[in-house]
C-alpha cells in the first residue's frame, strides 16, 4: 500500500516510516495539513494515518473536509487524546479507526491490515490466480504451493495491481508507487518490475494492455 502519514512528531513520523518500509509498504510523510492536501491533489494513496493536532490545523477538521469532498481513501487516526468524546467524533467525521499514542508498532500494522480488508474486493485476504496464491494481508506469494519472495517494490506493483484486479492500471499509476520508496525510478522501472514479477510467477499473470497500461490476468 501507498500510505500518506500525517505527523509533525519527528522522531515517531521517522520511526514510522521505517516501520511500514520494512513491511513492504510506500510511506509519504507530512507534518502539516497543507501538505497533506498537495500530496492528495497530486497522488493516490490507499490509506491516511492522521495526526490530531497539527501545527496548522486540526486533523478531525481535514477529515470532514475530504468527506465532504467525496474522498473515501480509508483513514487511520492516530492521537494522544485518549477521550471517548475524540474517539466518537472522529468516527461519526469519517475515520474508519483509531490508534492511541503512544502505541506500538505492531498494533498499527495489525489495524492497517483490517482496515485494508474492509476496503478489498473480497473480505478474504487470500487469492488465487491459477497457480498462483497471494496473501496481501501477511505479504506471501506461492506458485505451484512453493514459496516465492518479492521485494518490496514487486510487491507495491503487485499491489496495486491485484486492488484493481479486472481494470487496467497505467503505466504512470504504478511509477507512483514506486516513487513512493523515496528514490529515483529509472523510465523503464515499471517494465522492469513487470518482467521481475513474470519470471517469478509466470507470464501470464500480468498482461499488458498496449498504451493503456497492465492488467492482472487469470481468474480470481
């Protein structure tokens, strides 16, 4: 997932970016809620973990306003204020969870995947794809019940691809992804990627729609 941290905390917004990279999640992290409006204008995140109380701003009021733009993209509050009344007005504004600081590294990971299941097409995490089976909840790939190990960058096209099984996801949508890990794609990253993924779980699985982009092929 491409995960839009919201957090003018230092030393946790760093701690969590390490965290969900070596999870094999793409983390951008802001510290105000300006910020975090350029970011959303410019890029398609699949989750938001917000802050409270911003240098700028009120988080529970930068949520109302993306509800009330119609931006469904799940959200994760994160806040020290441990107050029932928080809680439900963050819920009732449109948080899909909540996490009290300080809180552990493992807790989030577990809430991201839940509320990652909520918004998959299927409430199972497991999918098969012929002889392929993909777990986007633990991050494990079989084909043919063998093991098969993706880095973190085959997993975020991956990713991408299987949350949009049956569309055709372009080209420039899965170089976001890979932007995402903070450093510089070549032009031809997402070919590359794409042909990593073929040589490990067969050509078949991906298909390229000539000038449109890549679709996950097989039956779900």
């Amino acid at each position: 997932m491409r995960i839009l941290i919201v957090e003018d905390d230092h030393v946790l917004g760093g701690a969590l970016v390490a965290h969900l990279a070596h999870q094999g999640h793409a983390a951008d992290w802001v510290q105000r809620l300006d910020d975090a409006q350029e970011a959303l204008a410019t890029t398609r995140y699949d989750l938001i973990l917000l802050d409270l109380g911003l240098p700028d701003g009120r988080g529970i009021d930068f949520l109302a306003a993306l509800r009330a733009q119609g931006d469904a993209t799940p959200v994760i509050i994160a806040t020290a204020q441990d107050q029932v009344q928080i809680r439900i007005e963050g819920l009732n504004t449109g948080a899909d969870d909540y996490i009290v600081k300080p809180f552990d590294l493992e807790e989030l990971s577990a809430r991201l995947s839940a509320v990652s299941r909520r918004y998959a097409a299927s409430g199972d995490t497991s999918i098969q794809f012929g002889a392929v089976c993909l777990d986007l909840d633990r991050r494990q790939a079989s084909l043919n019940d063998k093991p098969v190990i993706l880095t973190a960058r085959e997993w975020a096209v991956l990713d991408a691809l299987v949350r949009n099984r049956g569309a055709v996801v372009s080209k420039a949508s899965l170089e976001d992804k890979l932007y995402a890990f903070g450093s510089e794609i070549e032009s031809n990253a997402v070919e590359v990627f794409v042909s990593r993924l073929r040589k490990k779980l067969g050509r078949e699985l991906i298909q390229t729609q000539r000038g449109l982009g890549y679709v996950l092929g097989g039956q779900g």
